[in-house]
C-alpha cells in the first residue's frame, strides 16, 4: 500500500513544474517566518513578568525544604 501512495506521489511530483515548486518553496518559508513571529510575540509578551510589582523581603519559612540561604550568614 505504502509503495503505491509512494508511485502515486512521485507520479504527481514529476508533473509538477518549477512554478509549483517555487510557490511551496515560499509557503514553507512563510510558514516557519510566521512561527518565528508568533514566538517573538510570546516572548516580548512574557518579557517583563518579573518586573510587575515592587520587590518585598522573603518571609523566612522555617518548613521550607531548601531554604534560600545564599550570600546570608548561618545563625
């Protein structure tokens, strides 16, 4: 089954002229722009997450399982 669509596929590509091939070439290229686009947009958009609100001191929790002592002397 596989060996006929694959017959059937190069058939129809050795019809297909450079025109076609030129226009894929662009839809392909388009297509991965466009991805691209849409991940920049993504990251732009998340870009200043951390930068919403004002920076408080961390409440020490004594029931965390890693505390967060770097560059903070040991009692």
């Amino acid at each position: 089954m596989l060996t006929q669509q694959f017959a059937a596929v190069l058939a129809s590509a050795a019809e297909v002229e450079a025109e076609s091939a030129t226009g894929t070439a662009l839809l392909v290229g388009g297509s991965i722009m466009a991805l691209f686009l849409l991940m920049l947009l993504v990251t732009v958009s998340f870009s200043n997450v951390g930068r919403r609100h004002e920076i408080h001191a961390e409440i020490p929790d004594a029931h965390r399982q890693h505390a967060n002592k770097h560059g903070v002397e040991h009692h």
